[in-house]
C-alpha cells in the first residue's frame, strides 16, 4: 500500500542519534553511523523525528510500505517502560490519531496497566513543532485602512493533515472550511472571512488521504459544540469536492448544520 513514511539523506545524516528519543516507536535507529529506518512496521509516517534533526536529514514521503501496525508497535514500546509509553500516547493525541489511541489503550488495559496514570495531562511535546496546537491573540485593529493589513489567524496549526480533532480551539467555534487557493485568489480574505473564525484548510483535488480528512473532520464534529461552519472554495470544479468531503464528515459524525458557501472566481470575486 502507498502511504507517508520517513525517508532519511544519508549524505545529510552525521548519525548524531538526537532523532531516536523522538520516535517512541522503535522505528529508527543509529546503524553504522546513519540514522535508519529499521522497519516499515513501526512507522507512522507523522514525523515526530523531523524537528529533532539538527541536518535536516529527515523527510517524510509518500511510498510503498507495510502498513503501520500499533499493535506491533506497542510490543516495543511496553518493553521499554513508562516514559516511552507516556511519550507514545501523546505522540498519538498530539497528532490526532485517536483510532490508533484508542488501540493503543485497549491493548494496555489487556496487559493490566494504570491507563489513568498513562495519560495524565503533562506539557509535553513530541517534537513536531508544526502540529502543536495554540490559539493566536489577533493583532487586527478595528480600522486596518491607514496602515499594513493585520493576520485575523486565530489558531495553529490551519492544515487539515496537521490538525488535532481534540484541540480546545474548537470548543463552541465558528468553523471556517477554506480551500487552499482561496486566500491567494481572495485579497480580503482575512477581513472577509478568517476574522473570529477557527480554520482549517486543505485540498480536495492534490491531498492524497482524503478518507482521514473525512475522519478527521467527523471527530472534529463528535468531540466539539460547534456554533457555524462556512465553506469558501474556488470555482473551479474539482473544488467541489470540499463540500462533498464535510457533509461526509457530518454524516459519520451524525451531526447535522447548516453550511453557508461561498465561492471565489479565479480573478478574485465572490460568485
């Protein structure tokens, strides 16, 4: 099956090993003075070990590969102690990830571990600076007229692959579901539709695991009283598919809200 999973430059590698505590999972290790991916098994593919490279030697790719399997995973990382399975259950809620959370769980309730002193709130971060979630105080005045236009961004991280379902953010939000194109073709865009909104964006035509997006968005809309949600999308057909991808996500999460839609031509209008 294709699916994302890490690719290490050897020739960018100093075999330094700082990308090995950030991967609880045992799928790296230092062999020869390289870092190497030593099974497919083991890997998520969410690049925890990214941020710990100090050569920028790691990268995530779309491949070939044995599919990711928690159950194995976990094997490993019971092994190795309390901290690592610590560090797994958040690497796992950090990135979203609540079905292999909950396997992840189940598995340690079958072997008679505390779950409550397992996944007890700490601050801690899994080295992906990217995916933390945070709320952004806005900087926007009430006249932006007689000076540079101010970000309305509310929150981080905006990509939908990115995102936490679980993020407080969204706690009683005004959902914007923006295509990736639209801020470029839009020049208000902030003003018009970002201010006081939590967004999320994302591709229906270039993003390749769209079935996750539906699962993301569904636990977005199971774990959250969301107040409004808006699509803006470009004209153009194949954006279409935004819309298709949310009620899919409504409908498994069994939710039902009134969807207002904008659409933004290519030369910068609302339709």
């Amino acid at each position: 099956m294709k699916r994302q999973i890490i690719k290490i430059d050897e020739e960018k590698c100093n075999g330094c090993g700082l990308c090995i505590p950030g991967c609880p999972e045992g799928a790296l290790q230092v062999i020869d003075g390289k870092a190497r991916l030593v099974s497919d098994l083991f890997c998520d593919g969410l690049g925890a070990c990214i941020g710990t490279c100090p050569q920028g030697a790691i990268l995530v790719e779309e491949r070939e590969a044995e599919p990711y399997s928690e159950a194995l995973v976990m094997e490993n990382i019971m092994k190795a102690g309390h901290n690592t399975i610590k560090a797994h259950l958040h690497h796992l809620k950090s990135h979203g990830e609540m079905n292999y959370y909950g396997q992840a769980l189940d598995i340690l309730k079958e072997n008679g571990y505390d779950i409550d002193s397992l996944t007890q709130e700490e601050t801690m971060e899994c080295g992906c600076s990217g995916t933390h979630a945070q709320t952004i105080e806005s900087k926007a005045g009430s006249d932006q007229n007689s000076g540079p236009l101010q970000s309305e961004l509310g929150q981080w991280p905006v990509q939908l692959t990115l995102i936490n379902p679980a993020a407080q953010y969204f706690d009683n939000a005004d959902l914007l579901i923006s295509a990736d194109c639209v801020p470029y073709a839009f020049g208000d865009f902030h003003r018009r539709f970002l201010k006081g909104k939590i967004v999320i964006t994302f591709c229906p035509k270039l993003d390749q695991d769209l079935e996750r997006y539906i699962d993301k968005l569904a636990q977005i809309f199971s774990l959250h009283k969301i107040n409004s949600v808006s699509i803006v999308r470009m004209e153009v057909p194949c954006c279409s598919g935004t819309e298709i991808l949310l009620q899919k996500a409504l409908e498994r999460a069994g939710k039902m809200h009134f969807v207002k839609v904008n659409v933004i031509s290519i030369d910068g209008k609302i339709i």
